[in-house]
C-alpha cells in the first residue's frame, strides 16, 4: 500500500458519525451596556474594554477595574455589576458642589445597592478619591445607593481573582448557550446530511 493510499484512507470520513448540526456563523447579539457615558477603547495610558456578564456588555478603563467586576460578579450576594453609573452631586469640605461617576454600581441580591470606585492604592492620596467616597457616602439617598466603597489593588485577593478568571468564561457562555438554545431550530429536511424521500421518511 502507497503512502498516498495510507493518506487518503486516514483522512475518510467515519461512516459511523452523522453530519453535523448547522450553526449559527455568528453569536447571538448581546445586551447593550448601561455606561452613563461613551467610552473609548482607545487609550495612551491605561487598558480599555469590555467583556459580558450576563448577557450584557459592560465596559473597563483599566485592568483593575475588570479585575474588579469579575471578583464581584462570583460572589452569592451580588445580582449585578454596572460599569460607569450616572455622576452623583456631593458637596466638598470647601462648600462647593461636585459631580463624581463611580465606576461601578453593584445591586446586591437583598435589593439594596452601591456605588464603587476602583483606584490604585498609589493614586488615592493623590487624587483624593477616598474623602470623595466617605462625602458621597454621607450626602447621596437611598434612592441612589445604599453606600459608597473605595477598591483598591490592596483589596484584591489573587486567590478570588484566579477563581473568578476560571469561573467567569463559564458562566458568560452559559447565557450564549440559552440565547441559542432558545432560537427555533430548523426543520430536519433543512439540516445538514438530512434528506426526504417523496413518501417522507428521512434518509
């Protein structure tokens, strides 16, 4: 027996495996994302972009931010991670009115919700980030939030951000599977590998 012949024979399709299933080319279209503002994912100085959670898109301006929302999203109290809430209006220690966007708003699976800034611990004496969260803290309604919470790289534990990393393609892709599970298949002379004889019956 030639090499050729050995090739070709390797390379048969195995008469004991039926034709696969027609797929979709392309995903299902996923929830818009709920920023309060446009962003870019084009940037000199920090990493943009986005991924999903449950089923929609939510944006990052950093990596500590998506590290942020993929350890929040695994715990059992968190419903839903929202990127880039609507700005709050606070009043400063000199008396003057401020607007600040949190980068996240959490909404807890007891109803109630909070606003979360993420910084690097290097950059919070600097920019003033941590008296901005105890004012709004103390100045926002319930109708808002429930509370204010500063998220530093301190606050990160590389065990949670390890298992988050493992869980999160997991759990996102279950909602693709639903999407797709949920459309109407095609009927069975429409698939591939499938055909009708004239007295109906499948070949």
């Amino acid at each position: 027996m030639s090499t050729a012949t050995i090739h070709e024979t390797y390379f048969m399709p195995d008469p004991s495996l039926r034709d696969p299933r027609p797929e979709d080319d392309a995903q299902p279209e996923m929830l818009p994302s709920l920023s309060s503002r446009p962003i870019s994912l084009h940037s000199a100085i920090s990493v943009h972009g986005w991924d999903f959670f449950d089923g929609r898109k939510v944006w990052y301006e950093a990596e500590l931010e998506l590290k942020f929302a993929l350890v929040a999203k695994m715990r059992r109290d968190v419903r839903a991670v929202e990127e880039q809430p609507p700005p709050v209006i606070f009043v400063n220690d000199q008396g003057v009115r401020q607007q600040h966007t949190f980068d996240f708003k959490l909404r807890m699976m007891d109803g109630t919700s909070g606003l979360v800034a993420v910084k690097p611990f290097a950059l919070v004496e600097k920019t003033g980030i941590r008296r901005v969260v105890e004012l709004t803290a103390e100045q926002i309604p319930p109708s808002l939030a429930d509370w204010t919470l500063l998220f530093t790289d301190l606050d990160l534990s590389l065990t949670d951000l390890f298992n988050a990393k493992v869980i999160h393609p997991h759990v996102r892709n279950m909602k693709v599977i639903k999407v797709l599970r949920a459309r109407p298949r095609a009927p069975a002379s429409e698939q591939t590998g499938t055909k009708r004889r004239p007295d109906g019956n499948a070949t």
